[in-house]
C-alpha cells in the first residue's frame, strides 16, 4: 500500500521539530507538503527554521549511512514542498510564543549555535525542497486538487489560520480531505498561554472557530489532540539531550533543547519534554492506512461538542463546552479522573459522540493512545534509530 499523502502544517517550534523528524522518518506517510504558519516565532522566522532542519538532516545522512533509510523522502524523486504561509491571525491581536521557544522559535540556537545554520537561508533552489512561490493556502488546494479526494491528510502543529484561508477560498477543493488532525486547545484542563487556553487555539480562535463550523457542518472529518491528552506524554530530556553528542541531528536536539529543560524545571514541571506535536503526527501514522471513521488498536475518539471564544478578554481562545444540554451533563472532572498515563478515563468511548444537534457534526478529541512509553519508543527509533 502506497503511503498516506501529509500535509504537515507547522509554526517550528521545539516540539514541531520532532514532530516533523518523526513524519519525514515514518514510512507509513509521506510528507508532500509543509506549510509554514506564525505561532511559535513570526512565519519568515519559521520558515528558515525549516530550512535548518533539512540542513541537519543532510548532515546526519551524509554521517550515518543507516541515517538514508530512516529518512528515505530526502532520497526521493518527488520532493516535499516547502510554503510560506500567513504571518498573523485572521482576527486579533497578533501573539507569538516566544516566551518559551525563544526569539527564533528554537531556543535561539541561532545565536548560541550558528553553525547549525545554512549558509544560504533564502536559496533560490534546495536539494530536498521544492520552495513553493505560492502561499501556503493556495499550495494546500493545488496538492488537493491533484490527489483522490480522501487520500490526503493535514496535520496542523499550529495556528489554524492556513487552513481558514484555503477553506475560504475554495471550500470544495477542501472538503477533498480525508481529515485535519489538530493539536490544539484544552477542553477539561487548563491552559498553556492564558488559564483557559491552549496556544494555537489563543493566537487565532477565528481561524479556529471557522475550521471548527466547517468540521460541524459536516464538511470534512477533524481530529484534536488537545492539552488534555498531549501533556501527559513526555519523553524525559535524558533521552533527548545528550552531553557531546557525535551525530549531527543529536547535536542540534540537545542544543535545542537545554534551555527548554531549563524553563520547565523554574516552572517546578517534571524533567521530561511534553510530546505535543509528535501525538498529533503519531495519530497520523498510526492511522495512515486505517479507513475514515475507525480508530487503529490503542487509540480512541470521542465527539466532544464546544465552541472557540474570540474575543474575551480573559477568555481569548477557550474552547468553550456548554454541559447544559449536549450530552456533557454529569460528566465527573474530579480528580480520580484525571488523566491517567495514556488516556482520559471518563471520555474513553471509542468512536462515540455527544449528542449533537440534528444536522451536525463533531470534531474527534483523542481520548486514548497506545501510551506515553510506546511513542518514546517509536519516536527515538525513528528519529534517531535508537532501539529502546
């Protein structure tokens, strides 16, 4: 079976880092297309970032010959598409991460660490890229158009503002999707960015409610994986940082990486990297070759029926659930059901909804996944080709 067509949407972004390694080195997928979105650090900022993982990652298979496998799409005849996308929200103030990703969206390691940049950071051509003169959301439709309608997947790793503009602009070519998988909001915990709101959520709810309507509407399937199910899949960061490490991309990950361990360790946060973006990828390949509608073994859905607040002054970006008539009535957040390792114990209902109001649909919240150990092991053998 030929591989699942991925369009890997991202603001890089520390943990979109890995998340995109553990795309390019899954062979379950194949990423045609990454599009570039502000979030993390400003959009022309993240697309160099880019630029710089592809420098890394023709180091490492220049280094390590067993590297060429792992990372096979680089070898292949068709390159993955590079776009750059919008550089702010539909609605809203602009807001960037910077706080936590650095300056440059990857801890500044473009001042600690200079040598990981390529020489050549706006090259007219790439060895490994096609760089798209178009904008990300017309290069989203083209690749819609040219594939089977409900072939190709979108893994948004940031604001949804990409997505809004290709639906806007040409909604039926969009419906031609065979799903958005988002890692976004937080439905029954806390915030990241504000106290009630996950970060791609805060930096453009407009973009969010309008994916969000759509997805209701019936229109296409989405998939969230939400700060109730990414926080607690960590990777500890002895795994990740390693100290004088010889292989190029270990290189560039432990740099990356010391000043994040630093600020969760001041935020009294265990030390542990929190996998967000990589669940998301992961959900994809998981479900690469599984048909629209069903869950693979370990993984499961629930409809969750809310609405994304735009304008509040304190709410901005919270995913707001309305438990008053929905099917959320009686739903027990105490504390005992707290998430637990690998899944929500009291909204694990494989492939089951709320009721929604007649006519619409319900974006999928993961609720369950094989397990915090299980994506350790599938993300430090693939991006790293470390047995675990």
């Amino acid at each position: 079976m030929s591989p699942q067509k991925v369009i890997i949407d991202t603001d890089p972004g520390v943990d979109d880092v890995l998340a995109i390694l553990l795309g390019l080195a899954s062979p379950e997928i194949d990423v045609a297309l990454i599009n570039i979105v502000f979030g993390n650090t400003h959009a022309p900022v993240a697309h160099s970032n880019l630029l710089k993982i592809y420098h890394l990652l023709a180091q490492e298979v220049a280094a390590i010959p067993e590297a060429e496998q792992r990372y096979a799409r680089l070898q292949g005849q068709n390159k993955t598409v590079l776009a750059l996308g919008e550089d702010g929200p539909i609605g809203g103030d602009k807001a960037v991460a910077a706080y936590f990703h650095g300056v440059d969206g990857l801890s500044n390691i473009s001042e600690t660490h200079p040598h990981f940049t390529p020489s050549d950071l706006e090259p007219e051509s790439h060895e490994h890229l096609d760089l798209s003169p178009k904008p990300s959301w017309e290069a989203t439709l083209d690749l819609l158009k040219a594939e089977p309608e409900g072939t190709v997947t979108i893994v948004a790793l940031g604001p949804l503002t990409n997505l809004a503009h290709s639906l806007r602009a040409d909604p039926t070519t969009f419906a031609r999707v065979k799903n958005v998988v988002w890692m976004g909001g937080a439905l029954d915990v806390p915030g990241n960015t504000a106290p009630c709101a996950e970060f791609n959520c805060f930096a453009d709810p407009y973009a969010a409610v309008s994916i969000l309507q759509a997805a209701k509407s019936g229109l296409f399937e989405m998939i969230m994986a939400p700060l109730d199910i990414t926080t607690p899949h960590t990777v500890p960061f002895d795994d990740l940082i390693h100290e004088a490490p010889s292989a190029p991309l270990r290189q560039f990950i432990s740099a990356m990486l010391k000043r994040v361990r630093g600020l969760q360790a001041s935020f009294g946060l265990p030390d542990a990297m929190e996998m967000h973006d990589p669940v998301a990828v992961w959900y994809a390949i998981a479900h690469a070759s599984v048909p629209r509608g069903q869950s693979a073994e370990g993984w499961a859905v629930r409809g969750r029926e809310f609405n994304v607040e735009r304008k509040g002054e304190l709410t901005r970006g919270m995913c707001v659930v309305d438990r008053r008539g929905t099917g959320e009535e009686g739903v027990d957040r105490t504390e005992s059901e707290k998430l637990k390792g690998n899944s929500v114990p009291s909204l694990e209902k494989d492939r089951t909804s709320d009721k929604p109001e007649e006519g619409k649909s319900l974006p999928w919240v993961v609720v369950r996944t094989p397990g915090s150990a299980e994506l350790r092991r599938v993300l430090l053998g693939r991006v790293f080709g470390e047995e675990v």
